[in-house]
C-alpha cells in the first residue's frame, strides 16, 4: 500500500506493507482520512504515536469500506462504510482498527465529510458534553470557531440548545460560521461578550488568563488545543471566585476501551444529528495522498472552513 | 450585644447593636465560632463580606442556641441548638441567620466543636465530592491536612473508602493526623508519593505545577485555599496528558440557596457520621471573645491540629 510516512520531519508518501487484521480488527481500504493539528505536531517531532499504533504513518481518523476481518470481528461485513479515530495510521491505502473504535457512516455523507468527520465531532462532542457538560440553554465560547473541531462544537452546542459564540481570525470566515450558529466575534476583546458557561479552549495557553475572566459563574474552560503555547498563568483567586473550573483531554492516548465509549456515544448522540441535517462537516479542501506535502501546507496557513481530507 | 471588629486593620470588641431576625431567620446567641483563612484575609482587607452580611465583624461559622424567630421561621424551636455558615458577623454574641443555611447541632458535640464543624467540613464536603467527585477506592491528597478544612477532609475522604495521603508541614502533628486516618508526606517531593485521583489544594499556587505531575490520570485538583500565593503556573499539555482538571470554589460568595443546598447534603452526608463516631472536629485552642486578636495570631502562626475557636 501506500502511505504518508514522516521521515526526519519531511513528509514522504512511499510504498509499505499492507497491514493485516488482528483478532477484533478490520482491515479499511481508506477513501478518505481528514488532516489534524495532531499530525503537524506529529510531523515536528512534538507528538508520537500511541503503542500500538503505526509510528511513521501520521493519521488520526479514516473512513472507507471494510475488505477483510480479523478472528471474532462481528460488528461490521465486508462491504460496510465505515469512519473510525485511530492512533496513528490513517493517511494510507490501507488501515486496521479494532471494530470497537469503528463506527457506520451515515448514509448522506460523502467519503470526504466522512474522513474528516471522527476526530473532530468526538474531540468536539467529548469537551463540551463528557467533560464541560454543556447544557440547553448555556452560553458556549468557541475559540477557533472556523477550524475543524470549531465548526463541529459550534454546530454541536446549538444542536443542543446551547447560546454559541464564536472568536474567528480570519475576516472572511465570518459569515461562513455565522451561518453554522454561532454570534462571531473577534479573538481580541472577547471577554466583553461574555460571561460563558462553556469556554472551549482551541488556541492555547495566551487565551487562558481572559478565558477564566470571561467565564460565568460554576463555568467551564475545555482545553484541547495549545498551538499558540502551553505555559499558562492562572489566577487562582480568580477561579475560586468564579467556582470555575478548567479541563484538559486528549483522545490520542486512551485506551481502546475508552475510545469505544466515546465512539458510541458520538453513534448515539452525533450521528443522529447528521440524519436530521441539524449538522455537517465542512470540507475547506481535498487533496491526492501523494500531495500530502500540500495538504499539510494548507492546514497550517489556516484561513479556512473545516477540514483538510486526504483521498488515498 | 459584643462582637469582635475590624477597624483599620485592628481588631477591636466592642458593643454593637443587637441584630433582628428578619423573614424566614433565627436569632442565634452564639456558644462558639470559628476562626478560618478568609477571617485573617477579611482583616487585611483582602476579602470583603458579600452584601448582606455584617461588613466589619468577621466569622463565617457559629454554633448556639436559637432565642428569637422571624417571621417565617420554622424550621427550628426556641433553645434548638443549630450552627451554621454566615457570610459574616458570626464573631459576635448575637448572630442572624437564614434558617435554612442552620442544622442542627449533632447530640455528642460540644459548643467548642460544633462551633468549629459548619465551615470546614461543608467546605472539604463540597469540594472533594460536589466538585471533585471522590470516590471510594480512589487516592486522595489533601495538602495541610493538620489544618481545620485538611482534618475534615482527611476523615471524609477515609470514611468514603478513599485512601488518603496529606502533607503535613510540622513534624509534630505528624502522629495526630495519621491516627486522623492518612498516611502523612512532607510537603517537598510529594508528587513521589503519588499518582493522586483528587489533590485538595489548600497551600495555594506554589504546589499547582506539582499537583499537576502528581495527578493520575482523570484527576482532579480542588483549589480551595491560597495562603502562599494564587499566580500559578499551569503547564496544559501535563493537564491534558492527564485527562486532568482543576476546579476553584469558595463558600462564602455563594447565594442562600447554594448555601443551603450545601447545609441539606452535609446534614444528609456528614452529620451521620458524626453520630456513628466515624469523624470529630479536633480543636486546638479556644479563646474568649475579648481575646480574639490572641486567637487570630495562634491561627496565623500554623503549627496547630485543627480549630481555633472563639467562646463569646
């Protein structure tokens, strides 16, 4: 098969082995597998892979057809569509992920929408709701709105009845996520269009001071993005006067079982939505798996809407 | 009546007028109060009462009996032995209090310790279980854990089945606080002691970067005291490689209702057991009303197993 490979950080699209299924796998043949700020960091050095999971493949999540099962593989045939977050692995002709991590894709989804849609609807869907605990009627801060998990939470937190606004850099962008739900804003001065229930963190460390300003009484700050920096200064009096509270997650290095979880919770509480039209996965831009190089290119010059996808 | 005030930083006992219950209060005459933090904080000038309450006599916790009813009240009869957490005025011989922020004082109690309970083990209650959700089996570390709020917390987090570790800055208290029911660290080096599932921060900034390392994964940090400082510095790559979060309250700001809701929990899931013996406020020294400022410089000088108490 082919494959993405990171080689002394250069990105080199080469010939590799094709994987096999172990017991409770299935083997993909990948039709689409979305771009994330995980595999820049991967790509640097910043970010390795998970044991377990290819170490020079980058990839986080995948979609395509099932071509083969390893022993006791059951939840899907031969045939089936299906999209998945893995460790590592997914920007290749082929990928294997344990049937338990995989989830259907909805019948309206193209192969684009459904490669980009794993990572960031289940990062976006487990910050607001497993660990912020949004609720109907809270005003929700998204930072970022225009990236991929931006878009995912904005259209998220209004599918749940959550008051959404969004900081966006990009001038043009606005009306774009003004359209997905969100009050946009400026990322200098947000603090004013506060307070927040719900401040999701895209950005990093230089936002946090404000962010932690700008929460409501009992708030929440979901971190899940740092790319801006991770040293942050937290006022402590500040928090306490807020009763607030700051969380920090990655999906990457969980354990199989908890990856599980959150994948069925996104079949239960995401998935929905897609057959509904109450959410979709903005695509910015599709690229061949040999033009790598240039979808990584275009991820980092940001200025877009949604995704980045790869089509191996 | 007297009460003890701060005038220009001083501490003064002099006599004020005597308060009235207003709808739905209870006038208290006022057996023992405690000394906590956020009275010394008060008489710097750092932590002003909320409105509503008595801006310039100190004391958040009182226990007494009740000597008049608003009109409204009742929840409690003439000569009920109640105590309570008050945003303030409680270092006085007379106290108002809304009768639904009172619970009964538990039978085997006396004024000294009843006096000493309300603040500290709502406190440690609140924080280790509504905040960070303590559970049975999981590790705890509480940080100053010879102190009034550490010596609640370190009896509640054992009597729910948590194993308890605390950092005990002098070595003489060390014995005292692990027949409290922990086993007792310095306070350098303890993340060697760990990994924690709950840290109880009442230290204050310095310790956070190390809270942090200390956390397992899931963990939470409750920050609730901030004695040696409150500009820390938070790594958010360590706390979202540790799935990790970090929550601040304070009591004292909370609406009555708040307060209230935190008094049904305690009188559901503490006083209990207080009547089975499982935890007892340990008080280190009483005082008499007029001899408050020597009270407020045994607390200040630390080194003490639990309350400080003043006896009007």
């Amino acid at each position: 098969m082919r494959a993405v490979t990171v080689q002394d950080g250069d990105l080199v699209v080469e010939e590799r082995p094709d994987p096999a299924p172990g017991a409770g796998e299935i083997l993909v043949r990948v039709r689409a597998a979305g771009v994330n700020g995980a595999d820049i960091l991967q790509r640097k050095g910043g970010y390795p892979a998970p044991p377990g999971s290819p170490p020079d493949i980058p990839g986080l999540e995948l979609a395509g057809e099932v071509i083969a099962r390893g022993p006791g593989a059951e939840r899907f045939a031969e045939g089936d569509r299906v999209m998945a977050i893995v460790g590592g692995g997914g920007q290749a002709q082929l990928a294997v992920v344990h049937e338990r991590g995989a989830s259907p894709v909805p019948e309206g989804l193209d192969w684009p929408e459904a490669g980009g849609l794993p990572e960031v609807f289940t990062t976006a869907h487990d910050a607001l709701f497993t660990q912020a605990g949004l609720k109907a009627g809270e005003r929700l801060l998204v930072h970022g709105g225009a990236g991929g998990v931006g878009t995912a939470a904005i259209q998220l937190g209004r599918a749940a009845g959550a008051r959404v606004t969004a900081t966006v850099r990009n001038d043009a962008l606005r009306g774009a996520v003004s359209e997905l739900g969100a009050r946009v804003v400026a990322p200098e001065g947000f603090v004013e269009h506060g307070p927040f229930d719900v401040v999701l963190e895209l950005v990093g460390a230089p936002n946090l001071p404000d962010d932690v300003k700008a929460l409501a009484t009992g708030g929440r700050v979901a971190v899940i993005g740092v790319g801006a920096g991770f040293k942050a200064e937290l006022n402590l009096v500040a928090l306490m006067g807020k009763r607030g509270r700051i969380h920090g997650s990655t999906l990457r290095a969980r354990p199989l079982e908890e990856k599980a979880a959150a994948a069925r919770l996104v079949e239960r509480h995401v998935l929905p939505l897609f057959d509904a039209g109450a959410v979709r996965v903005p695509v910015a831009e599709t690229f061949a798996l040999d033009d790598a190089a240039a979808a990584y290119e275009r991820f980092t010059a940001g200025g877009k809407l949604g995704k980045i996808v790869l089509l191996p």
